[in-house]
C-alpha cells in the first residue's frame, strides 16, 4: 500500500474513500478593502461557533480514487469528542476496515491484505514528514481548522468573500486556511511541503446547520505527491449528536502487523 494512501488515512482516519460533490458555487460581490480584519479578529471569530456535543454518530458515503484505482464504499464514523474516533470502512455491508483513534494511539486493520497497525503519532509524525495528532483527525471531520490558529502567526489575505490565513513560518511547511467572510467556517485548508513536492488540501462543500454546531454536509480531500495523486470526496448522510455509542475494535487472528521503519 502507499504511502500516500497512508496519508490520506491517518489524515482522515479511513482508507479507499470519496464521495460525489454536493455544492454549487455561487458569484459574490468582492470584500471591500475597508472591510478587511486582522488575523486576530478572523480567529477569534472562528472559533465562536460553537461546538456543542459528547458524542457525534455519522453515516457518510465515500470514494477513494488514484492514479491506479478507484472504490465506492460507505463509511461509519463515531466520535466522543477530544476521547476517541472509530472508523469502519464497509462495501456491499461488509466491514473491510477499521481505525480506531485516541489522543496517544492509532490503530488500523484492513481485510484485502489481513494486515494491521498499532502505534503513536510520533513515529508517524516522523514517517510522514509532518506533524499529526488527535486534535488535526477530530478537527478535520469536523470542519475545522487543523491547526489551533490561536497559538501561531497568520498574515490575512482577502479573497473575493473569504479571508485567508497564511501561516508566518521559517519551515519548510506552508499552512493556508480559507474562511469564508460571514460565519468564518473553514471553506479550504492546504498544508505544502515544496523541497518534498508534496501537498494536500482539503475542500468543504457546503455546511449544515444542527442545534449543536454547524458541520460540513462534504469534504474533498487531495493529495499531490511525485509518485501520483489521491482523491478522497466524503458525503455525510446522516449525523445524529450525544447519543450513547459503543466503540467496538479488535484485530482478527491471523492478520500481520504493519511496522514503520
């Protein structure tokens, strides 16, 4: 399996997963330079939405597609906030994946190869040649930031109705979040690394309001990299809030465990 299909996996804790686009852009009038906002004020708007929840249940389906294969599949998702996230991948109702996630392991197993993983996030921190831990997986699937803009530097940038955010760094990681102008949710957020030629972005396609917090409806991630690309388009279907949910993972006897040299 690839590397970049790894990637893409811890990045969105699942693997072979995409799913159709369901939002249609609309034309805007430009922000006013007037209008403009510091970083400081785009961050602190951002995080005043509110994430109200203990638990959150979601039924997505996804597809998975690269330069070799492509697979339509539907994806079990299960959070308790800040604890855990379960993932189970399923085609024609058979489960042929799980990963399992909490804020010091990660933990997978997949059914074409009978092979498993178990370990922290520093070797693969080091492994992927960026930094990944519990907070990026759970604010991905959630819509938010990957990143705590709170504790960095940014540079705002307008953009027709969107504020941009570059990270201020001397690394060799770029980091971009765009936020749209109005409900300051993530709309795009990408992560380079140009002496590795390698990127990912992640899209929002639209966001839907609960009692709880607004989540994204789908997310499309890509990622660009010199052995090929990766497309993952995720659809939520059904998402239900503070329900009380189990959290069931065990490797089958018999797989083989994947090290990471």
């Amino acid at each position: 399996m690839k590397k970049g299909i790894y990637l893409v996996l811890l990045a969105l804790v699942m693997v072979s997963c995409k799913s159709k686009a369901v939002a249609v852009a609309t034309v805007k009038e430009p922000l006013a330079e007037t209008n403009v906002m510091t970083a400081k004020k785009i961050i602190e708007n951002h995080y005043n939405n509110k994430t109200d929840f203990s638990t959150l249940y979601i039924k997505s389906s996804a597809r998975y597609s690269d330069d070799k294969q492509t697979q339509n599949v539907t994806a079990e998702i299960r959070i308790k906030k800040d604890e855990q996230i379960l993932v189970s991948i399923r085609f024609l109702g058979i489960t042929m994946a799980k990963a399992l996630i909490t804020p010091n392991t990660v933990s997978y197993y997949e059914k074409i190869n009978n092979s498993y993983f178990e370990g922290d996030f520093s070797s693969l921190s080091q492994w992927l040649g960026t930094d990944l831990d519990y907070s990026k997986i759970q604010n991905l699937l959630l819509g938010q930031a990957l990143d705590d803009l709170r504790r960095g530097k940014y540079t705002e940038t307008i953009l027709d109705q969107s504020y941009r955010l570059d990270a201020v760094t001397n690394e060799n990681t770029q980091k971009s979040f765009f936020l749209d102008s109005n409900q300051f949710l993530i709309q795009k957020q990408e992560i380079t690394q140009p002496k590795e030629e390698r990127m990912i972005k992640v899209a929002y396609l639209g966001n839907k309001e609960y009692d709880n917090m607004k989540l994204p409806t789908a997310l499309l991630i890509n990622t660009f990299q010199k052995k090929g690309t990766t497309e993952i388009n995720l659809e939520y279907n059904s998402v239900s809030f503070n329900e009380e949910l189990s959290f069931p993972y065990s490797v089958p006897n018999g797989y083989k465990r994947i090290l990471i040299k």
